[in-house]
C-alpha cells in the first residue's frame, strides 16, 4: 500500500463538502436553507473561481463555524478521512488560530484564546484508531495586524508539542504594502527556532525574493519555474522544497490546464528543486491526495520516478517526520489501531446530539 505524507492542508478548506452539509443542516440552518438541496451546495462549493482572492472567501465561511466547540468534530472527521481514504502516515494541518477565537473579545482576548484553539486541535488530532503523524503549522495573515501575527509566531515557538511551524496566509498579492514586516516576523520566527514555510509565487502578482531566503519550504512557489526560473538554482542550494497543489491552481484560475505544471516540474527536477505534492484545501477540491498524484500521472505530467521522487521529498521535508527512520519501518507501528476506539466514543458523543453554536 502506498504511503503519503501531506505538507500543504488548510484546516478551513479541509472540510469535504458532504461533511459541511450535515453540519449545517443539523446546526446552522440558516446557512442551509440558502440551497434548495446538497447538490447545488456542492456546486457552490467547489466549483472553479476567477481569482485567488474569490476562492479564499470560501475559507470564511467555513472559519465561522470551526470554533473552540466544534472544532472537534471536524478535525475528527479529516484525521478518519485522511487516514481510511488517503492513506496519509503524515499530515500538516495549517490555520491561523485568531480565525478561530470568538470575535466578541477583544483583541487581546483573542490572542490569549489562541492557545486553548491550538490545544484543542492538537488533542482532537491525536486519535488510536487513525495514528497518522500529524501537527500544527500556524499561519500568520495578510490581513491580521503586525502585534497578532507576532502573537502567533510566539504561541508557535511555546506549543511546540503541536507546533512544528509557521506560515504567512491571506493571498500573497497582498504582501507588497507590509512586505518589511512580514520579513521581520519571518526573521523572529527564525530567531525562535521555528520552521518556516510561506504562501509564495503563487500568483503572478505573489513574487517577493526577498522573503524566500527566510522559508525552509515555499507554499506553491510555481511562478518562480514558470516566470523565475533564474532563482531555481538559489532554492537548490538552500534545499528548499516547493509545496505544488495542482488542483488548487484550476480552481482559483491561477493556470488554465494541468498541463502547464509540466514545466513545472521539468524545470524543478532539472534544477534539483524538491516538489511535495499537496491538496492544499482537499474539501473545497473535493480531491483526496492520492488522486492528484494520479492526476499528475495520468496527464502526463509527470512520470513514474517523479511520482516516486515526490512522495520521497514530501517525508524528507515534513517538519515532524521522525527522519532518522525510513516511512516503511516507523509506519510497521503506526498503522496498527489500538483496541477499543477512543474515536469510537468521540464520534458518539459529537453526532448523537446537535452541537452547540
């Protein structure tokens, strides 16, 4: 059976889009009725937008539910999903924590709420039944003020238990007005000993050098192959790796074709440039991360060896992979379930009762 190890999911977009409907039809009926029936959620849901800036409202809808109450359930239906259908043995989960907090406190309320989200994941993610290696990636955000997004990087370096990185979200067109103090907060995270990725090259408009020697990985990076080839030699060199999520680029309107990502990865094997395949939101995509893989292949984007050489890239550049054993001998252990299902009881207790808004 093959093994994945997934870099780049969002907790907001994790969500497939069956799962949100149940939620809402049994909690939040107000957000329901707003469709005559699921499928004409699910086309809402996941169909393609026209701009990166379009696709990420979808993740507020989602952020407006997840909170300190019902934030357990949802992580518990993506580690059971992740695990029986994707057969994940590692999983990054990435959100930003203050999308989480209560919006009726006040900001520094918000802040200190934080680390009870951040708690919460953590244990809700940590289940028997489905022993995936999973932990946290803390996003920083575009549109969240400097003294938050420095509060985040903090909670990141003191929860290292669930943390293994940081992150900068939000839209990278948008970085441009603040970019010196998005440098200096990846400097400090650095400074604290954090791993770092960053929402980067995405987008045309995303393209900041001066960011990159601060990233450890980059989140998508594909404009630096396609439009940027000149720096592949420079992450190279840094060993940095590039978090690809094919789907995500079709949905947003970023590429017209999966076949562009074929030069891509041309341009990245020949530079000697890691590529993690990711689904980045796997709900939104309604896409399991064994099916971009197959994507990839089938479109001829790539070949048997890269495929191999993807999945290799994506344990040796996990943050929280035990890297001095190989994913065989570790996952012997890890894919044995335990006796009676702690998630057994945590399923019961979630859906036998509506949950509280």
């Amino acid at each position: 059976m093959a093994l994945y190890a997934e870099l780049h999911r969002h907790l907001g977009g994790s969500v497939v889009p069956r799962v949100l409907w149940r939620y809402f039809q049994r909690n939040r009926p107000d957000l329901a009725q707003q469709f005559d029936e699921y499928g004409a959620f699910e086309e809402f849901y996941t169909r393609p937008r026209n701009t990166l800036d379009e696709y990420l409202e979808l993740h507020t809808l989602v952020e407006s539910v997840q909170t300190d109450e019902t934030l357990p359930y949802f992580v518990y239906r993506l580690m059971r999903g992740a695990y029986i259908f994707e057969n994940l043995a590692y999983l990054e989960l990435r959100y930003t924590p203050y999308l989480r907090t209560s919006d009726q406190l006040s900001q520094s309320e918000r802040i200190d709420q934080m680390t009870q989200i951040v708690e919460i994941v953590g244990r809700a993610s940590q289940l028997g039944d489905y022993p995936i290696v999973t932990s946290q990636i803390l996003c920083m955000h575009s549109r969240l003020p400097y003294e938050v997004n420095r509060a985040i990087a903090d909670l990141a370096a003191q929860m290292k238990q669930y943390v293994c990185g940081i992150d900068l979200a939000g839209g990278d067109a948008h970085y441009a007005d603040r970019l010196d103090e998005f440098v200096e907060l990846y400097d400090y995270a650095r400074s604290l000993g954090l791993n770092t990725t960053g929402h980067l090259y995405e987008t045309s408009e995303g393209c900041y050098p001066e960011l990159l020697p601060y990233l450890m990985r980059i989140g998508h990076g594909i404009q630096i192959p396609l439009l940027h080839p000149e720096l592949l030699g420079e992450i190279a060199e840094r060993g940095q790796c590039l978090e690809v999520c094919p789907t995500t680029y079709l949905k947003t309107g970023t590429l017209e074709s999966i076949h562009q990502l074929k030069l891509v990865f041309d341009r990245c094997f020949e530079a000697g440039v890691d590529i993690a395949i990711c689904t980045d939101n796997a709900g939104l995509h309604n896409m399991r991360l064994p099916f971009e893989y197959e994507s990839l292949l089938t479109h001829d984007v790539i070949g048997f060896d890269q495929l191999q050489a993807c999945q290799e890239a994506a344990f040796r550049h996990a943050f929280a992979w035990p890297h001095r054993q190989r994913p065989a001998s570790i996952l012997t252990g890890i894919l044995q379930p335990e006796s009676k299902s702690e998630s057994s009881a945590i399923e019961d207790s979630l859906l036998s009762k509506p949950l509280k808004i």
